[in-house]
C-alpha cells in the first residue's frame, strides 16, 4: 500500500469520525433544546390559564353587581321602601306636648301628641315608651310606668291625624332629698312596638317615683 492510499484512508476515517461527534452533539443540542421550548410552552399555557380564569372571576363579581337588564337606566335611584305593615313608625310621626287635664294632690299630667306626618294612613296601639333624657342624650331617672286607670284601643291615623298619651309626674316637693332625679331637658318617646324615638324639649326637668303614662288615646 503506497502512502498517498494511507494518508486517503486516514483522511477518510476523520472524516467520518468527525461526522458521528458532529452529530452525537448535535442531537443533544436538539434534545436540550426541545426540552426547552416544551418547558416554555407549558408555563406560557398555564400563565393563560391563570389570567383567563382570574378575568373570568372579574366579570362574574361585576355581574352579580350591575343592573343586568338594558332596559333600566344605570343611574336609576333605588325605588323607595314599600311599608306593609300598618304600625306607625317613628319616622312617620311628629311630636309635641300640651297641657293635660286630670291629676291629683301632688301629681301633675301633660300630654304628648303625636301626629301622622307621612302619606299612608297607620295604626298605634298599646303604650309608648317614655323616658327623661339630659342634653347629652343620657336617661333620668326610670322609664314612665304604665298606668293601669286606661283601656288599650287601636287608634287609627289617617295623615295629618294624631293621639296622644297622658303623662302623669309627681312633684318633687312630695319625696325626701335623694329620691328624685334632676337635669333633663327632654322628653324621649318611642311609639308603640317601634324602636325608633322622637324627642322634645320638656319643662319637666326632674324624674321622681311615680313617673307613668297611658296607652295612646284618642286626641
């Protein structure tokens, strides 16, 4: 064998040598590569399925909180409270006191009125609450007591019509020092079987034992 076949023969075996690395590597690369780009497509899907079901939620809350029907104007107030049942509410009413007859040795009476200022007509029946309250809102003495002298009737308040209780009170001249109660400016009134009040300014400034009022009474 003459050298120049060597050498070909030489030239021959790099040459292939060189191809089968060459395409060992190559096909690593290609591995790596692919590997790669799935590990890429699978985060890019699950950030889309992430935004998509964040968005999702969004626009469900924002239906649950919008007026759905195109018909209704967006900006529509809400219609106002429908009232069924027939008590008067203390946001219906006025109230105001004025002289009362009656009484006894060392007990006074004043009336409380109270006046249907809404636009349906409403029942009251059965004893308002009473209480003497100071400027700053805080109870004197106890509640008013409730007379047992009056017959309970439902009073029928047609607007612009109104009742009125009889407050009986005791004059503080009749008890011993430390038994009555001073420093109200106001009668507190919550009418019957609510517990929503009105208030009014009162001359009745001292609460003593005795203290009642009557169910609400025809005026």
């Amino acid at each position: 064998m003459n050298t120049k076949r060597i050498i070909l023969i030489v030239i021959a075996v790099i040459v292939v040598v060189g191809m089968s690395v060459g395409c060992y590597f190559w096909g690593i690369y290609n591995k790596d590569q692919a590997v790669k780009d799935a590990q890429a497509s699978a985060k890019a899907d699950a950030d889309a399925a992430a935004k998509k079901a964040v968005a999702d939620a969004l626009a469900k809350e924002n239906a649950n909180n919008k007026v759905t029907d195109p018909s209704r104007p967006t900006n529509e107030k809400t219609p106002p409270k429908v009232t069924t049942d027939p008590t008067c509410n203390a946001d219906e009413l006025s109230l105001k006191t004025a002289t009362a007859d009656g009484g006894g040795a060392g007990t006074l009476n004043l009336a409380i009125v109270l006046t249907n200022t809404g636009t349906r007509t409403c029942d009251l029946f059965g004893f308002p609450g009473v209480s003497l309250v100071n400027a700053n809102g805080n109870q004197v003495g106890k509640p008013a007591d409730r007379a047992t002298n009056y017959q309970e009737a439902k009073q029928t308040l047609k607007p612009g019509g109104s009742v009125k209780a009889i407050i009986s009170y005791s004059n503080s001249g009749n008890f011993d020092s430390g038994t009555c109660q001073d420093g109200a400016t106001k009668l507190r009134v919550y009418p019957p079987n609510d517990v929503g009040y009105l208030s009014t300014s009162t001359t009745l400034t001292t609460w003593c034992p005795g203290f009642m009022t009557s169910p609400v009474l025809a005026n």
